[in-house]
C-alpha cells in the first residue's frame, strides 16, 4: 500500500507527471480505516461535482482547429480526479478520465502514463488497453501500439477490427492532398456538408465561416443537384451558426429546399453524429465535407466514424477546404502535425463512443 500511495503523492506533488515505470511498483489496494468511507465517499463525490462543474463551463466549442476547454480547466479537471484516486485508489476509472483530460490538453506523454497505472489495477480492461493502443500510436511507439492492439484483439475481436478500422481511415485521410475542389463525380444523390464555426457575440459570422460557406456556394453551383447540410448549433444573439449559414447561402441564390440545417451541434464531434443520422435519413451516395484546411481532414474522418455505425455502408467520401486567414497557401497545412493527429484520434474514439469521462457525475462520451 506504501508504494500506490506515493505513487499518488508523487501524481499531485509533480503536477501530473508520472513514469510508466511506476506502475509495477503498485502494491495492493489500501484498505480505509473503519468508520471512514462515508466520509471519503462525500469528499469524492465533492471533488467530482467539482471538476463536472469546471467542464461545463463556457468554452469556445466550434473552431478551425483544437476543440477544448482552455489548458488551465483540463488541468485542473485532472488534479481533481487524480485527488479523488488518492481518497479511492480502486478507482481506476479516476485514473482514465484523468488521462482523457490531459489528452485534451494535449499532454500525450502524462496521459500514456496514467493509462499505465489503470492497465496494472485492470490488466484486461478493454477500453484502458484500446486507448493505449492509439496514444502509442500517436506518439509513434508503434511496437505498443501493436502489442495493445493484440491485447484488444484478445479480448473482443469486434473491438480490435472497429480500431483497425478507425487506424485505417485516419491514415488514409491524413495522408491524402488536400483539395481545394472536389475529385468525386457524383453517382447519385449527393451531399455537400459544411461545417460551422462559432459566431461572434453578436450573431455574425466570423471570416472563418464566411470563407467556408463561399467554397460551399462554388460547389453547390457546380453540381446544381447537390444537397447542403449546414451543421452548428452553437447560439450567439438568437441565431445558431446553421441558421445563418443557411441564411447565407439562399440570399446568395442556393435554392432553400436544397439546404438542410443541423442546429444542435456544438463540436466537430455533434457536427458528425448529427450529420450522420441527416444524410442516413437522406440516402445519399457521395458526401464532400467543406471546412477551413486545418479542420477539414478531422470533419471527413469523423463523419467516416459515424456512417461505420450507421450506414449505409456504400457511400463515398472527400472533403474540400479553404484557407483561414493566418495561411497563405495549402503548404503551410499540408503536413499532419501531430497535434492534429492527436486531435483526430481523441475525437474519432469520441465519435465511435468510448467514454471520455466516465466518473460520475462527471460523465461524457
């Protein structure tokens, strides 16, 4: 018990910092002394009410590129469930949505370590060792990666061929050139799905969205068949971000029965799961997701998730970007950073429905 507690002093006392290697050094699970666990359970409970609180406040929820609450939230969402973990320190699920909040902020390295330690409470966890195996891919230790990924395969074969189909799709879209028009030819109905951006406090519409919905007009008067579903719910001064795009593309001459708005989506991952369910029910064959260049390949990769899951299964994919205003040609974004590519990852396991925070009441997928 006197290793597992300094591994959770060492947690706090470094500010999240924590080696792998600390994780064979666990002992067994403390037990509380008697007359206690009431009491830990209300501090628990208190911490936990805590970070939900901290989550759910505001943030900017639809941009062109990273999709999270500011650095200083994340962090201290993760300081207070791994100060939970020490009050409970059979609760490996701490430990996971702990790691989830520091993938958020970016802080790979940290966040491999505690799935670590949650893979040494639960060797056979299927979740902690799916996660394992993208962060190790992420972070380019692909001889991990392949070794959670056998363990996945070990335990659920449906898992297994679920993530190799997501590592599939990643690598196919991330290494793809970005278009600036669209390389499908449309056999059948076809859909152009455009991608919101919040708007400003006033209810207009940042250069960002406005450059997004004028590719979109381009595309949608080349192919004058085309349905346009507009996706973003987040609402500034009575207007959602699909209610003015809409508005936009028919005051510049889009028919208003081709435009389909989404107004419910408040990130990159509600734009695919809600867009998902709208083209479904719409039957299209061919989809082009419209999107500034440094957030088009995730819109495309997620939405890809989402129809795996809901079908049908025949239809295409590509995507069309512009530029936002800081980039001066497609060689300044052609390259897959891997801050990207954690953050398509970190959505597309979102999107197929693993738990990002799974400790209640702090709970979302």
């Amino acid at each position: 018990s006197a290793g597992r507690l300094q591994v959770i002093v060492a947690h706090l006392r470094d500010g999240l910092s924590c080696s792998p290697s600390r994780s064979s050094q666990v002992g067994p699970i403390p037990r509380p002394a008697s007359g206690t666990s009431v009491a830990t359970r209300q501090r628990v409970i208190a911490l936990l009410s805590e970070a939900q609180a901290l989550n759910s406040s505001p943030w900017p929820t639809s941009s062109s590129t990273l999709e999270a609450p500011a650095s200083t939230t994340t962090q201290q969402v993760a300081k207070l469930l791994l100060q939970a973990y020490g009050l409970e320190p059979y609760r490996s699920d701490l430990l996971i949505s702990a790691a989830n909040a520091l993938v958020h902020d970016g802080e790979l390295s940290r966040a491999i370590a505690l799935l670590g330690d949650a893979l040494s409470n639960m060797p056979d966890d299927l979740d902690t060792n799916s996660y394992l195996a993208i962060w190790s891919l992420v972070a380019g230790t692909e001889e991990a990666a392949s070794r959670y990924l056998a363990k996945v395969r070990d335990l659920n074969q449906g898992r297994a061929n679920d993530m190799s189909r997501i590592i599939t799709c990643v690598q196919r879209v991330t290494t793809a050139p970005l278009m600036i028009e669209s390389q499908k030819v449309a056999k059948g109905r076809r859909a152009l799905v455009t991608l919101g951006y919040a708007l400003r406090h006033d209810g207009s519409m940042d250069d960002i969205l406005v450059a997004r919905l004028r590719t979109t007009l381009s595309l949608a008067a080349a192919d004058p068949s085309a349905l346009v579903v507009v996706t973003g719910g987040v609402e500034r001064n009575g207007q959602t971000e699909a209610s003015a795009m809409s508005q936009w593309l028919i005051e510049h001459g889009v028919r208003e029965d081709r435009v389909v708005e989404d107004n419910y989506a408040k990130n990159t991952v509600e734009n695919a799961l809600y867009s998902a369910q709208i083209l479904a029910a719409l039957r299209v064959d061919v989809v082009t997701v419209v999107s500034s260049a440094r957030h088009v390949r995730r819109g495309q990769v997620l939405l890809e998730v989402a129809f795996s899951m809901r079908g049908p299964p025949h239809v295409e994919f590509d995507s069309v970007c512009c530029l936002d205003g800081g980039d001066a040609s497609l060689d300044d974004v052609a390259r897959v950073s891997q801050e990207e590519l954690l953050h398509i990852y970190r959505d597309a396991l979102r999107v197929y429905g693993l738990w990002m925070f799974r400790s209640a009441p702090l709970l979302e997928h």
